[in-house]
C-alpha cells in the first residue's frame, strides 16, 4: 500500500525521541511537512536538518514546555494560528511514575494539565483550519494501562483514560466536517522513557534492571519491545486518506500485550 501526503502539514508533539521521532520521521518519508515540537530546541534543530536531508523538503520546529502550561497555550495558539496543520498528533513526555498512594491531589492536577489540558487546547487551536477546509485528522497517543492499569503508573492511568474518552466524543462531534479523531493504546516500546522506568522499578525491588525488562517481555507474545517507527507505520496510516472511514477508534498497539478484547 502506498501512502502519500504530499500538501498536508502534520505538528507532532514530544517528538525530540522515542514515539514521537518515530511518528515525525515516518509522517514526513510519505511526504507530509512536519513541524516537530518539544523542549530541546538544539535537538530539534538537529532534527529537522536530518528530516530535510532525508526527504528533500524542508519542515520545522517549536520549542515548548508542555509542563508549563500557561506559556505553553499561548506559543501554541500563536503558531496555529500562523501555520495550520492538517495532522495533529497529540503527544506529550509521561508524568512521574507512582502508585496512588503516593501521589497527591496536585500531583494529578499537574498530571491533568500536562497530558489532558495541554491536548484540547491544542486541538481546539488546529479545529478551525480543519473544519474550513473539510479534512483532518487528530490521533491521540495514549496507553495499554487506559484499559488494564499498571499500579505504578497512577497518574497515566487516571489522566489518559480521559484523554481517550474525550477523543471519541470529538470523533462524533468532528465528523460531519470531515474530521477523524483517532488514539492508539500504547504497549512497550523501545524508548527512553521505557528504560528510565524500568530502572527505577529494578532499584525499587533492588533487582537487576534485566530481570524487569524480562518480565515484562514474559507478558508481550511476540516477546519484544515495540520499534518506534512501528508506531510511525499506524499513524501514518491512520494520516491518509487509506484511513477515511476509520474514527473514534482506541486501537491497542502492544504486540499482544493486552488479554482484554
């Protein structure tokens, strides 16, 4: 199957690493113009020269702190307004691992700020473009645990089951303008974010970090960590026009992770 998205402009949050580079680099191999975001912005320079010497076209960057939000929703709205995308992917770094027993009330406050406030607005700033033209399409990068929670991740498990929530009654909302709204239920993934938690579960338990990663291997059946252009594949996808009549869907992207339907 070949996917092109030539003219279309694609804004990928938190896509200095992991997921999200692997969305941005895939996003912009079938032709998109991608604008990436995230907090370094001499990373992001960096990337945006290896995107235009990989695909010949130029794309761009915003530096942003989505924990900062009120900075955030201004420098956000401002670009939007100035250069309008026809792709949102709705992506931001994970909040602090933690059981609910060790998180407080403004630790998910903070939580809620960064991974749902931080998205509808965003979104709310994309909509209008997309509405007048009649095309569109948002994909909400949320995770396994929105269906079968993970004890130490309390924080993601509250906050983005809202996230996934709010996204299919947009779904119904944007629909009759042409819109898609679509989120993909993370497993794990080979990324830094991966790494930096099964490190600390280990020195929690006071195991060798090998013995963690195993174990969760153990409960994937294809035993292996998901690559990030992997996720690139599906989000690209779910970017054409191949994908016009798929919407409000929540689509597990876990090698099998998941024993629920």
């Amino acid at each position: 199957m070949e996917i092109s998205l030539e003219g279309k402009h694609a804004l990928v949050g938190g896509s200095s690493r992991g997921i999200g580079l692997g969305v941005a680099r895939e996003l912009a191999a079938s032709g998109a113009r991608v604008t990436l975001a995230a907090r370094s912005g001499d990373k992001l320079r960096q990337l945006v020269g290896e995107l235009a010497d990989e695909t010949g076209r130029g794309h761009g960057f915003i530096q942003v702190d989505y924990t900062d939000l009120a900075t955030y929703k201004t420098q956000i709205a401002e670009f939007l307004e100035n250069d309008p995308v026809d792709i949102l992917v709705n992506n931001t770094q994970g909040p602090p691992a933690g059981t609910s027993l060790e998180q407080t009330v403004d630790d998910y406050q903070q939580a809620f700020d960064l991974l749902f406030k931080s998205v509808v607005h965003t979104t709310h700033c994309a909509l209008p473009h997309m509405r007048q033209q009649g095309w569109g399409r948002i994909i909400n990068v949320a995770s396994v645990s929105v269906r079968e929670p993970l004890g130490y991740l309390a924080l993601s498990n509250s906050i983005r089951a809202a996230v996934v929530s709010w996204g299919k009654t947009l779904a119904s909302d944007a629909g009759p303008h042409g819109i898609t709204v679509n989120s993909v239920l993370t497993g794990y993934f080979d990324t830094e974010r991966l790494a930096s938690l099964n490190n600390k579960k280990a020195e929690q338990m006071g195991v060798d970090t090998s013995e963690v990663t195993g174990k969760l291997l153990d409960n994937v059946p294809l035993r292996r960590f998901g690559k990030p252009e992997e996720y690139g594949y599906l989000a690209t996808f779910l970017a054409s026009d191949r994908a016009a009549y798929i919407t409000g869907a929540v689509i597990p992207l876990d090698g099998g992770l998941l024993r629920s339907y």
